[in-house]
C-alpha cells in the first residue's frame, strides 16, 4: 500500500476510484473488497476515505505490491442527507472526491456503496451529463438470471416527459449491446395492453416516439412478459420501476418463507435454508451483481447495494472496470446523438 | 331446470345472474359452475345465455329440484369488441341482460367471466356508479395468502387524478371491512419511498389528501412492503396496479420454472410438479378466488378470470352471494360518502 501513486506496481491500464466511507459496513467491507479486487483481478484501486480510518482497515490485509493507494476525504454524505446541500457542507466528502479523481483523470471509473442520491448528484456536477440527459438513470437486468431484459428506469426519475422514456431506450440500448453483447437490442415500452393505444397518456405519447424512432422497437410489454424473452431493453417511468424492483425482491423473500410449507416432508431442514436462499437471490439480482452503472453519465459511476459485503464491492470494481473496457459511455453517447 | 322462476324449489333469499356466455369455456364450464354452486351451496342461479347453447349444456347435468333457471339472451360482447360500441350492436347480449336483472331485481349480483370492460361498461350504464365515483375500479387482496392487502386499482384508472385515489382508499376500506373482517382498515399509498413527499406528483397530492381524510391512513408504503403486513388498503394508479398484478403472476410462474434447478437431486419428478403448481397458484390469488366485485358499482358485479373452470365459477358465485349478505355496496356507499 501506498497513500501516493505506487511506483513499485506494474503500470495500470486504468485505476477504480472507491468511495470506500460509503455504504452499512464501510470502511471495513469497502476497504477488504477493494483489496481482493487488487489482488484477484489486478485493478488498481484509490481508496477514498478518512486517512486513520482506511489505514486502520488496510492494515489487516497484506497489501505489499498491491495497487492499493490511499486518497483522503473528509466527511461522508449519508443517505438521509440533502445530497446537493450536503455537497456544499462537505465538498470533500468521500464520493466527491472520488468523482473528482474521474473527472482528473487519476482514475477511470468510481463505485459508491453509498447513498444513491449523493451518487447522482455528484456525478451530474463533477462529472456531467450526456447530451439529451436531464439527470442520471439507474438501470439494468434487475431480474437476471429470471429475465435479461434491462429494465430503464429503476427510481430516479419520475413524472418523466414521453422524450425521456425515449432516452431511457437510447441509452438502455448502448448498455445491452456493450456490456450484454446483445446485437440488435429489442425494445419495449412497459404498459397494461399489448396493442398501441392501451396505456396511460405517457405511455401512449412514448409509444408514438419509440415508434418514429430507428430504434428496434418492439410495441408495448405487459409487467408478466419480462419473463417471456419479448424484449431486451424495457423502458418505464422510474415510479413504476422502483415500484416492481422492491417488488419482487419482497415476493421473492415472501415465496421463500412459504417454501417450508410447500416443501414440508421433502426436504431436510438444512436443505430447505439453501433452497431458500437460493430462491431469494434469484429475485435480487442487483445486490448479486454487485451493482450497476448510472446511465446517461459522462462517466463511469457505478452504484451498489448499501448491504454489500467485500465479495460484492469486488464484483462491482469488475463491473467498473467493464464498462471502461467496453466504453459504455461512448456508446451511451453514440445512442443518444442518433435519436 | 326451468325456464321460468321455479315455483318447485323452496323460497331461495337472491338469486345470481351468470353471463354463461363469457369466458374461456363458456358455455361449457359456466353452466357446470353454476349447477354447482345450486347443488353445493343452494344458490338460485339464473343462467343467461343463448337458449340453445344453455339448454344442451344443461342436458349433461341433473338438475330436478335444484334453483336453476335459464334466462335466454342474444349474442355475446368479446374482449376484442368495443365494449360501448358493442353494447349498441348487440343489446341483448348475455352480459347486459345480466346486468339488467340486478337492476330489475330479479337478481341481487351478477358473475361474468368474460370481457371485464364489456362487464365494467354494462355496470356502468345499467346499474350506475356511486356517487364521487367516475368510473368501476377492480381491486382485491391479490397476493392472498402471501399478503392480504387489497390493492385498488388493479387496471381500469389509469392517469387518476389524487382524488380519485382518495375513492379508491374509501371503496378499499369498506371491502376489507365487510368481505375480510378488518375492524379499523389501514390504509396506505403505494410509493417511491417511505417519507412524505417521496413519490410523483400525483402521489405526493393523493398524501396530503389521504392525510387529511378520517381515513386509517399510515402514510406511503413502497413495493417491498406487500409482504410486511404494512397496510390492509393500497391505493394506486391503475398503470402500476396492473404492471404489479401481472408481474406478480409472471415472476411466480418463472420462479417455479426455476423449481427443477434449486431442488436438483431432492425431489422426484411427480413432486416437483405439484410443488410448481403450488408456488404459481401463490402468486395468481385472483384466479384462486374465483373472481373480486367491481368497486365503486351500484350493485353487486363479480368479474372473473376468463380462464376460470367450473369450480372457480362456483367459488366466484359464492362471492356473489357473501358480497351481498354483507351489504358491500352499502358499505361502499356509507365510505364514499364520509370522504
């Protein structure tokens, strides 16, 4: 470990920045999973953080010829924060620093465990938006392995314009065909009819869009098509996506309490905890992926689950590191100057 | 049989009128539905439906001294018709005439199982709505038995405006009230985030407006909390009820399709099937229940899935006939008019 850009490590294609003060078992989680992302996936890492806090993580862990380096922050901006007022009071804080290292060029992506909205905020301030971008969506295979299909927006806009359900589609396109390697993403508007002309006034005015557009538009999904491989980008309101998101994962944990009943007699009681698992993990793919990129960012900035442990936040560094190599935001930008 | 109101069978307290025209099966399941529900549970049935049809169904059954009377109607409205249109063209179709003996009184509740707009229309024009209410509503505990919260709306709102929302908290409590047994509804908003002031425009009124009422109200739940016994009521837009309702019934269907790779090597093949059937049936209550009222009607009309076998059919004029003991329109009515 190193608290300035090592010297003894071979040469970085590209280093993760991570918030590693954000999140519910930051610095310790952050900290370890950065470190086995260094270690078992050779990406180097700056880890953003108050200095005595991460040097007192750090030093459980054998970081020698590591590209482990220390980069301090003051503060943390926590989930019950204002995030742009908190950007103010703590212009230092964790994840803005490390959004700075991406927009100095130090480091090519960033992750944050931490509060989303903070996430967002700064990403649009230090890093940017996309041109036709209104603010950062959160999106993704929300139900993989159930369902591939990336399902735009999750929760972070709402009361959105028919023009913005359009640019979800753009940039949910990019993301399917450079990180899914999908060759010509089918995509489908979510509403309550099949037919065009079923659906709230939103619906209906995004339908015409998507139609005019040159996107390979598929006409309007039903909430129980996700699972028939219809479509490979869905987009919706963010209302109704954070809607079905926490949805299934709460019907996937309810399902799982009732299997003891629909399996009394077949399974021993050890059986029945792994099934269960199992079961549940299959309806919360986000948290299993370790996380996701925000879209429409002129950066990469990945967002984690708050619970994740060090083998998650490692999986979210392999994300960053693959949207880098696959330039996403490139092809983000590619799709929405073609609207 | 008759084909007048049966003066052989004792002094039956209602009768309900089946459209045994509507539906999948229909004639076929519909007629044998109903003979159940007469033989099983004593309930007048008035089937309705074209004479012919009805009377070679009729001839597979027995049904000498039991309360089944055919009463003849013409054609039948389609879920691909128009259902206002379809009402002019085909006046005397088996839903309307239905309708029209609730209205006359010959009948105290309707079942159909067929198109629910053509069902929700011909409520409308024949029966009326109660006062404050613009349009039917569908809404029931859709998730029983893994959550008993009665979801209004499940389809038929879609761009409601806050008031109506305020309707549906109303027509809600009074059918958790009256069929579920709840003595003091909570009522809760189906939202983006806990806090107040989370969630789109139109949540964000309907919570003041919710507030304020004398309602039970305990503030916004989000889609995880289907499962958490939050709320007895959860009013919604129609949009998001009916993405929920299908996604619901989607992701059961995917989930025991994943049965065979989480329960590898634990079950025999015979048993896994009737585990995947049983975990499906978990997330389709609405089928298991037979059918739900329309809310907000003035009258009684039981709206079924299409798909329904006899013993649904039966378990659907059950329904009827506990929808009717308890006065839910009259409950219905009292709530809308305390609003």
């Amino acid at each position: 470990m190193t608290t300035t850009a090592s010297t003894n490590t071979p040469a970085q294609p590209f280093a993760v920045a991570v918030d590693v003060m954000g999140g519910d078992y930051a610095p310790e989680e952050l900290v370890a999973g950065a470190v086995q992302a260094a270690r078992q996936h050779g990406i180097a890492v700056l880890l953003v953080g108050d200095t005595a806090a991460v040097k007192a993580e750090l030093s459980k862990h054998p970081t020698d010829g590591l590209p482990v380096t220390l980069v301090p922050s003051q503060g943390v901006i926590l989930e019950t924060d204002h995030p742009a007022l908190a950007m103010r009071e703590k212009p230092r804080a964790s994840v803005v620093e490390a959004a700075k290292l991406v927009r100095t060029g130090r480091a090519q992506a960033m992750v944050s465990l931490g509060s989303t909205g903070a996430a967002m905020a700064t990403a649009t301030l230090v890093l940017g938006l996309l041109e036709g971008v209104e603010r950062p969506a959160v999106g993704g295979p929300f139900l993989a392995p159930l369902s591939n299909a990336v399902l735009v927006d999750l929760g972070s806009n709402v009361d959105c314009r028919p023009a913005q359900l359009l640019g979800f589609a753009a940039i949910g396109v990019a993301f399917a065909r450079s990180i899914q390697g999908v060759d010509n993403p089918r995509v489908a508007l979510l509403s309550v009819g099949a037919e065009e002309g079923k659906g709230n006034r939103q619906a209906k005015e995004a339908f015409s869009l998507l139609k005019a557009s040159k996107l390979n538009f598929v006409g309007n999904i039903e909430g129980g098509d996700f699972f028939l491989d219809r479509a490979d980008v869905v987009v919706c309101d963010g209302f109704v996506g954070n809607v079905i998101l926490k949805f299934a994962e709460g019907l996937g944990v309810a399902i799982a309490h009732q299997l003891p009943m629909l399996l009394a007699g077949y399974l021993s009681s050890e059986a029945m905890k792994k099934v269960s698992r199992d079961l549940s993990a299959l309806t919360n793919a986000v948290e299993a992926a370790g996380g996701g990129p925000l879209f429409g960012v002129n950066g990469v900035v990945i967002v984690g689950h708050g619970r994740s442990r060090a083998a998650t936040v490692a999986d979210a560094i392999r994300m960053a590191k693959r949207a880098v190599d696959v330039k996403l935001v490139e092809a983000m930008r590619r799709e929405m100057a073609a609207l």
